[in-house]
C-alpha cells in the first residue's frame, strides 16, 4: 500500500476521495466539498490518500491549526468494502509520523459513545483510536455544530500527544477549543455550546485512556 499527499488539480483523484468521504460520514459532521477545496488551496488543509493496486482505498485530511502546537484529523476513513484489511491503522500511522516530524500534538474530534444511538459503533471508533496510541482529553464535554444546520454532535478529544505530554493548562485547552469553532467553523464570541464546553475545562486537563 502506497500512502501519497493529494494535490487539487489531482481532478479524478479527488473524485474519487470525494465519494470515500459522503460516503464515510453524516451529513451534520460534512464539510461542503467546495469548503474542502478552498482549505487545500489555502494550504490550511492537507489531503492524504492511501492506494493498494492503483485503486483509493483510505482517506486522511489533516488541519492545520496554526498558532498552536496542534494538527486536527479532520477525516480519516476506509473504503467500504476494504474494511477489516488494516489499512485504517497504517493511515493513521502515516498520519501520526506525519504530525511527529511537524512537531504537533495530533487531534481528534470523535463521537462521545454516551450520546444518541448506535453506541457500539462509537466505542469501536474510540478503541480504535486508543488502540493505535490515542489518549483522551479528560473530562472536556465538546459539542461539534451542526455543519448541515441540523443537530449538533456531543463528542470527546482525542490525542496522540507528542513528547509524553500528559498535563494542559486550563487556559491552553480553552484557547484551543475556541481556534477550532472559529477556524473550521466560522463560530466566535457568544455561542451556548462554545460556552458549555470552556465551563467543562478545569485548570488542569489531563491526558488519559477513555
């Protein structure tokens, strides 16, 4: 399997990402395809994909969110029909290697499996993650908006931190909460789910297993 960064004049290429990620995820957790496109050739996003046989099978977009020490996996998904082949963690790994030589703590925004339905597919997502050397952000209740104006998502922080880190400050955590809302999704100054999720931030978060 060849894992190689994605470029957007890359047109049948990105077709075929484009397919692999509606197809991977709810439409309240998408991101429009034009967005997507804007970001890349912004340099603020960067497209992985990984190929077995001349064919794209797995998906990774990395975001940068520059101004902190953290890189965003915004996506990472398989191909339907080449689950279960390990191609999710060498992805990952490509990904994590990738953040390391960036010198970033490698973020993720995952499902919170004690929320809404289908809570088997969510803790099997999380194992996943912590499987392949992901820790959780302590106690943070985070809300991902609605990207399709419908419900918003209750979720957790995953993250493979980078020289063993294993503490944040309270003020360090809220500064990166509001980069998020406001760099991927357009949210800043008073919104109710940006401030519920700074009041779940205690002075000192810890970086643990779920």
């Amino acid at each position: 399997m060849e894992i190689t960064k994605i470029e957007l004049d890359q047109k049948e290429t990105l077709d075929e990402v484009f397919k692999i990620y509606q197809n991977s995820f709810p439409a309240n957790e998408r991101q429009t395809l034009e967005t997507l496109k804007i970001r890349l050739k912004e340099n603020k996003e960067v497209l992985f994909a990984a190929k077995f046989q001349n064919e794209i099978v797995g998906i990774g977009f990395l975001f940068d969110l520059l101004g902190s020490d953290f890189l965003l996996l915004d996506y990472l998904a398989v191909k339907e029909n080449h689950r279960g082949k390990q191609i999710g963690e060498q992805l990952f790994e490509f990904l994590k290697s990738y953040s390391k030589r960036h010198n970033k703590h490698l973020l993720m925004e995952v499902d919170d499996p004690e929320f809404g339905e289908d809570k088997t597919s969510k803790l099997k997502r999380t194992a996943f993650y912590q499987k392949n050397g992901a820790l959780w952000l302590k106690d943070i209740k985070y809300i991902l908006p609605a990207l399709d104006g419908s419900e918003h998502t209750e979720q957790i922080l995953l993250l493979v931190p980078q020289n063993f880190k294993r503490e944040f400050s309270g003020e360090e955590i809220k500064s990166l909460v509001k980069l998020l809302y406001s760099e991927l999704y357009g949210i800043s100054g008073k919104n109710s789910n940006l401030n519920l999720i700074l009041e779940s931030v205690k002075d000192k978060v810890f970086v643990t297993q779920f």
